[in-house]
C-alpha cells in the first residue's frame, strides 16, 4: 500500500489536535448536563422517507447499500445529514418511554455530499441541544436554550480561548404578525425577499418587494425598516412600536424576542443581540430563531443556529414542539486547528514516563507506574532500556513532562529540576496532570 | 408521519441506557488514557479499495454514494466495518506526525451488513486499543495490550456488576513452531482443521487431518493433544514440552505466552487462560492471539479480540508491526441493557429540581439553580408552576432526588425529609450527585 492521501472533505485530527476536541467536547456535554440535558445517540443511517424533507429528498445524502444486497427487500437507507430529523423520528418512536419535556443533546456525525470548502465538510460534527413538549412547550425554553449554548460557548472562550461569539436571534411571529398588520398576506413571499438584504442590498431588495410582490413603496419600506433593527437589550421593542404597526401576532413576537434578548444580555452580557433581519431558511421553525458569529470568523457562516419548530414530529394524534440549537463543533474547530491557533501541551495524555534500567527490570518500572496510576497519575513506561538522555527524548518529544527513574527520582524534562519522590505520594503539579488547552 | 420502528441490527438507547454507556466507556478511555493510549477518531468512509482484502471485498461492507453522484469522478466509498483498516490508514497517513510505538485508542461505530442476532449487530461501538511500532515492536507489547484491556474489563466488573471476563489466550508462533517440529510444511491447513474443534469435535478434526491433509495417525493425535492444552499459568509450557516436540519457533511462542499470561494471571488472578486451540481466524495474526468470554454469556461469542500482527501496515519501505485488542461494546451492552440487568439510578443527569412558586417568579428559581450548578450540581427549573405535588411527581418520574423550594428548603422526595438549606453550602450525598450505574 503507497502512503494514503485524506480525502477532501473528510477532516482528521492527529492526536494533540484531538486532544483539543475531546476537552472542548467535554465542556460542551458538561455544561449541557449541569443544566439538566441527558445524552442520546441515534443510529447513523434513516430510511431515505425518513430523511425526505416535504417529499422531496436533499440532494446532498449520501444513499447507503449492502455490496451484495440485490434481490433483498432491505429498505433503502441514508446517512442523516444533521440531527435533527433523527431526533424527531427517535422522539415519535420512543414517546412512551420518554418524559415530556425531554431535555436532551446529542453529540455525533453527520454527512452531507456537499462540496468541501472552509467551514463545509462532508462529513461534520454536531452537538445538538433541545427541548421537545408533548402538545405544548412554553415559551421559557426559548430563553433557557439559548443561555445553556451561550454558557457552553463561552467555556470554550474562557477555559481554552475559542474566539468568542455573537448570537443574533429574531422571532418569525413577529415578522409575520407585522407583516400582517401592514396587510400583507403571503408574508412568507416577503420574509424570503427581505432574507436577501445582506447580499443583495435594500435597494434590490425594495425592487423585488414592490415589482413581485406588488408592494407599495411605503409598505416595502417598512418591512426593510423593519429588517434594519437591531439592538443589545429590548430597546428593538420600542423601535418597532415607533414604526406604527399594530399585530397581536407581532406582540406575542416582540414579547418572545425581549424574553431572551433581556435574559441573555444579563447572563452573557455582548453575546447576544436581536437582529430582526435572521430568517434562518423557510422550512419549520415558527417562532425564535438563532444564528451565531465566531468573532474574527464571519466568514465561516453560522457556527450555532436553531430555532422553534411548533411541530417538530408529529404522530397524527399528538404534535411535538420543540425548541433547540447546534452547535457546528467541526466548523468551529478545524479552521482554529488547522491554523494551530488552538494547541495541547502535549500529544499524549501521560504525565509521567517511567525509565528502564535494563529489559530484566523492566517488571520493576511497572510496578512504579502501577503505583502512579492507582492514584490516577497518567503513567507509561519506557519501550525500550535505551540509554536515559534516549528515553528522556522519548518524552519530550510527546510533550510529557515528567520522568521517573527506579533510582527513587523524579525529573521534571522542562527545568532539568531532579528530586527523590515516593510513587505512593509525588504529585504532579495540578497544571501538569492531564494536558492543557490554550490559544496560541 | 406515524410511529417509525426501529431498524432491526441498529440498536438505539433510552436517555437511561445511554447513561448506562457514557459510563461505561468514561471507565473504558479512562483507564486507557491512564495507561498513556491517547484517542484518535478516524472518518466513518473509507475509499473501497481500502475496505478490500487481499483483492476481494468483504461481503459486508455498506456502499456509500451521493444521491446525485452521477457523472462525477468520487471514489467509491464504504463504511467501515471495524477500526483496524481505517487505523492502518491513518497510520500510512500520517506516519511523518506520529511519535512510534504510536499507542492510541479508538471509540467508534462501525458496520456491517451481517444478519441481525444476538450479539451481531449492522451499527455497533468498537473501542479498540492498540500499539504500532515502525520497523519493529518489543513482545512486552503484548503483555502490556492484554492487561490494560484486562484492567479496564475489570472495572466495569467492580464498578458498574458488568460480568467478569475469561480472556483466552494462544500464540501463532507456537502453533506453527510445533506443526513444523512434526515435519508438517502447510501449518495453515492444520490450524484451519484445527480451529473447528469446538464446533465438530475431536473425531471429525482428526479425520480430516489424516484424510484431506494425509497426516500419520501419530501426527495427527499430537495436532490434536497441543490444542487440548489450557492453563491458568504458565505450567501450559511443561505440558508442551512433554510432547516431545522441538523446534526454535515452538520455543519463541511458548515463551511469548507464558510471559502474557504470567503477568495476567499476577494483575488479573482468574481472569486470563493460555489455551492453546484458539486461532482467530486465519489473515493477518502472527503472534500472539486473544480471544475474550462475558461469564454466563458465553453464547455471544469474544466481546474483546486481538492480537500481534507483523504488519499492520507497510508503504513499500517501511512496516509498521502493531498489536491489539478489540472490546465490542455494543455487543457486551445491549444484552445486558435489554434484560434490565444493567441500570442507572436515574434517566436524566439532574440532581435537583428547583420548584417554581409562579411563573412570575421564575427568575427567582433561575438564579437558585445558577448558584447550585455553579458548584457542579446538576440542576433544571420546573417547566411549570404547578402545584408543588405536581413538580415533585415531575422529579419523581425521572429519579431527581431533591426538590428545591424558593423558601430555602430543600426535600429528598425518596425519604420525604425536608430541611433548611442554602443554595451556596448545600451538598447532596456524593452517592446521589450524579445518576449511579448498577447491576441489578
């Protein structure tokens, strides 16, 4: 076999950059799980209708068939391309044996065949977080999911230095209800029209309203109006109220969208704003919706979006509303690996090397690193009795930072500092223990 | 949509039985890690020349393809159906990065066509622990593998009543030392006889030995002596030797195992056998062979294989000799997570649910819980401000042991007793902070 090239699209970490993931990983899941999240994995693979969106299947799946499975009656299946079409179905399947609200995320793969680019890859890590209710799901959830990911997102800013990020959230009540009130009927034509502010321009934008839609000037005015506020705090409330539109939909809307603007800017003071031009795509989400920046990394699109789907699985009888965001973990973390921004002390998890005088004693070492590891001191022993200035390179090449010599020493390969130690009670210096994480 | 069923061969978890898992494989890459394995994660595609094996596609394997990939030139892809292969390739890969001998671990799913049984699966987790040297690799490797999986089996034992195990243990070496010390040139042909033994008997093995391979009655009789051989320690040697049987290759294997299974037997006392009928099928294995039974579910077959191979991988210049084992976790978990006998104490990672008086005060309960989790307490908010015997039977269905009330008391709803508490001191016994994992 000649060596292997990576395949466009498919990222892999060597093991200092995963060690990076595993810790960012685990921040995320704790912080979900402080809150009261519980984990869930689904199956990779759906039945193709199950992964059809309005009878239509995404073009970017990726179809999945046993190599010998002609004349089989196997249902055709797909690899899922988020989480949240499995979620739904794993909800609709299982709601007997669930509580409701079920609080749950999910951290796993997803593949979607699109062509790779920087923060697009064909194969991608989520971490989904929601709120599912059975027939109703109160309006609170709306606030409390967007601070648990806030919470989350700002660890990995705290604890490791990800850059940190900016949410802006919106409500799709209130753009319908003011849409309404201004007399519009088809205001889904509109919000589609008005999505297009930031690559098109207000001017095209008010062309498209007043030429397809028929729009006066003042009406398309409004709505653009409308699309240009934006605000840290509740202030967006009264700036819409000074555009003279009435609605009971539009209340409800500005009173969802000050709920968790006041509450977010509270606990994650300049992480979050209302910008009432998001739209976050048409399909299902009907009431908040989220979107989120990397500071420095705009370009990168949206790196936590979400939304409320009024019904987000439905059985016939019962409907299931939820409310939830993803987090977009590969688009987050490979650009920032890939530039070295974000690094581990070192490539392996060991703290201490333990040195062999010679291949008969070799039994002697492992019975110090026994003693290292029962109080959870991360210890290997030397593959080979080479001469010591070889072995102690071995560690410094993997970044460990300590080792220990049958002698009764203990060496710290960074300082050169030698002391005598006892396996039963040396502890490492509590920065030393497991690898650090940090931005360069 | 109406009810989906589950897809037969892809096991998915209750919130509960997933607890179950997080906890077992934390103990699992725990235990490895403090051994000094770090993890890597490799893409779930492999281009399908890869998932080839000496020219012939495993007939398996899940073909992978983008819906609308006609026309364009993508590599046939698969899945791959264990962690091996794409290892391999990612040690090719990346062998200028990696510090040698590399030792890593692996967490994955993997998947494979097969039909569904018990202990089979199509969708199945796989942690795989090995070590790979470049050009050469020490024996003491295969000691060191055996024991840190024997470690780690046994924590799930003692931590969560997992079963004990019985690794199985042999050697190629010795097998084809022994053949060849009998005048026997195709040692492969007796050892695939050989293998059958379990399955057909002593009788059926020898008439295929002295029929299809022509052996004498005497040759035949010592193939089938060596294969009866199993011990605890390393007495399995003398048992050996007293066959009479000499030959340079005999002796480097029984020496091989016996070192494996003298440290075994000293770290893990009844835990590890030398039996010496096990082959492991026939393809890459080149030393030593592990083979591993769930006590009382001996019918699932090895939840943990392995072994030495010689050639993990090679580019033409270099070889890259490794050995390793396998857990099949998926395997191990679903039997035991089906009948019930594995369980956490709860479905949900929340410790205490803080009651809500009104939703007008909320913000109150909100700024309770925040205090609580701030100190590493799992903590939600009741979704409704219910009467208190509803938000307790809210708790109650998901196992949450305490509920928090705005008026600074908080009650163990198992035992009914309620006291003053301050949501800045306030500690739940250690045994009820996070949900506990236990046989039943």
């Amino acid at each position: 076999m000649s060596r292997p090239k990576p395949l466009s699209g498919f990222p892999e970490f060597l093991p200092a950059q995963r060690i990076v993931e595993q810790r960012v990983l685990a921040a995320l899941a704790g912080t979900f799980e402080l809150h009261g999240f519980g984990s869930i994995e689904t199956r990779a693979l759906e039945p193709m209708a199950q992964l059809a969106r309005k009878g239509e299947i995404d073009k970017e799946v990726y179809v999945v068939r046993r190599l010998h499975a002609e004349g089989t009656s196997d249902a055709e299946l797909g690899l899922h391309f988020d989480l949240t079409v499995p979620f739904a179905r794993y909800v609709l399947e299982n709601s007997g044996h669930l509580n409701f609200p079920f609080r749950r995320y999910q951290i796993q793969k997803a593949w979607r065949g699109e062509r790779p680019q920087e923060g697009r890859y064909r194969e991608f890590l989520q971490a989904d977080l929601d709120v599912v209710g059975q027939s109703a799901l109160a309006a609170h959830h709306d606030v409390e999911v967007a601070l648990v990911v806030l919470e989350a997102l700002e660890r990995l800013h705290t604890d490791f230095g990800v850059p940190p990020v900016l949410m802006r959230v919106n409500n799709r009540r209130l753009a319908e209800g003011f849409y309404r009130g201004l007399g519009i009927d088809d205001h889904l034509a509109v919000l589609q029209r008005v999505d297009k502010l930031d690559k098109i321009g207000p001017d095209a934008v008010r062309a498209l309203l007043t030429g397809e839609l028929g729009l006066s000037i003042e009406v398309a005015a409004q709505c653009l109006e409308l699309a240009t506020i934006s605000a840290p705090d509740d202030s967006f409330v009264e700036r819409v109220r000074a555009l003279g539109v009435r609605n009971d939909l539009l209340d409800e809307g500005l009173e969802q969208l000050a709920a968790v603007v006041r509450a977010g800017a509270a606990a994650a003071p300049g992480r979050i704003v209302a910008d009432l031009k998001i739209a976050r795509g048409l399909d299902y989400y009907t009431g908040t919706v989220y979107e989120t920046e990397l500071s420095g990394y705009e370009h990168l699109g949206s790196v936590c979006s979400g939304g409320r789907y009024d019904s987000l699985a439905s059985d016939g009888r019962t409907t299931y509303p939820g409310v939830g965001l993803s987090i977009g973990v590969t688009r987050i973390l490979v650009p920032l690996l890939g530039k070295g921004l974000l690094t581990a002390s070192r490539s392996v998890p060991t703290c201490v090397l333990v040195a062999v005088d010679s291949e008969e004693t070799r039994g002697e070492a492992d019975a110090i690193a026994a003693r290292l590891r029962a109080r959870g001191i991360a210890t290997e022993v030397a593959p080979k009795a080479d001469r010591f200035g070889k072995q102690i390179r071995y560690a410094d090449r993997r970044g460990i930072p300590f080792v220990w010599f049958a002698s009764g020493e203990v060496k710290d390969i960074r300082s050169g500092e030698q002391v005598a130690a006892d396996p039963d009670a040396w502890e490492p210096p509590a920065d030393d223990l497991a690898p650090k994480v940090s931005a360069r």
